[in-house]
C-alpha cells in the first residue's frame, strides 16, 4: 500500500476490490459513485504506513 494515498474497498460477492487514490475528494467521488451504482462499499482512509487515518465515511 502506498504512503498517503487513500483507500475503499468494493465488496462483490465473495471477492473485494481495493481501490486507491492519492486525492481525498477523488476517492470520495469514487467511493460515492459505486455506492449510487449498489455496490456493498468500505472506506478504509488514508494509509500513514502503519495504519489507516482518515477513516471515518465520507458523507454525501
């Protein structure tokens, strides 16, 4: 995982995809635009190298 970049994961059945972005509103607009398309969503945050910042859900 990359140093300040920020992260969601897609839940697609038994599989889930981790998505990054290195800007904020970018994984925000993502993480909102797969929500509206259904999918199952968690956001992770911003990864600080040991652990996840940043990780409380963007509203809408």
């Amino acid at each position: 995982m990359g140093v300040g970049k920020y992260y969601f994961n897609v839940l697609s059945g038994p599989q889930t995809v981790t998505i990054h972005r290195i800007e904020k509103a970018a994984a925000v607009n993502m993480f909102h635009t797969y929500k509206k398309l259904g999918k199952n969503c968690e956001w992770l945050g911003k990864w600080n190298g040991k652990k996840f910042d940043d990780n409380e859900s963007p509203a809408q």
